[in-house]
C-alpha cells in the first residue's frame, strides 16, 4: 500500500490574518526612494514606475551633475524615464 498524500494539487486558501504574522513592516508608503534628476522631487520606486539607468545614460540626457549617482546607479522616477526614453529612442522610431 503506498500511503502518497497529494496535497500539492489543492491549494489552500490561509486567512490573511495568519499570514501576517512577525515581523509587518508598514508598506503604505508613497514612495520612499527619491528621484536621482537634480530638481525633481518624484519617487523612483519600482511600484510607482521608477527605473534605474546607468551613469551613462544619465549623463547623456541630463549632463555631468544634473543627478546623483547611487551604488553606480542612477534612480530615476516615471516622468524623467519618459525624458531619457523620449532621448535615446531615436534608433527606433525613424518616422517623421
Ligand atoms: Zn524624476
């Protein structure tokens, strides 16, 4: 007799209240990594939208200083992605 339990083919429904349990840290925040691109004060999270370049391409859409420069990356927010996406797409959109 094999006594096998497929208990991998239902899933189990856990109530949330369980699953949260430990350490909750709060995640309501807004945002909370600013953006690089100097006088802009918009968040470059990832759930807001937020990338992150490279120094180079930083440098090509907003010169030498116009951003800072974090652990070798540059955190941009959504709307100064759409700047440095608008720059450097010139490759690819060639109709006028
Ligand atoms: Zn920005």
């Amino acid at each position: 007799m094999s006594r096998r339990t497929d208990r991998v083919q239902r899933k189990v429904k856990i109530p949330s209240s369980i699953r949260k349990k430990g350490k909750s840290k709060k995640v309501e925040k807004p945002g909370e990594t600013p953006c690089c691109i100097a006088n802009c004060d918009g968040f470059a999270d990832k759930h807001m939208g937020g990338r992150s370049l490279s120094q180079e391409n930083g440098v090509e859409t907003w010169g030498e200083g116009g951003f800072v420069v974090r652990k070798n990356r540059v955190r941009v927010c959504k709307s100064c992605y759409k700047v440095w996406k608008k720059d450097n797409k010139e490759d690819k959109s060639t109709q006028y």
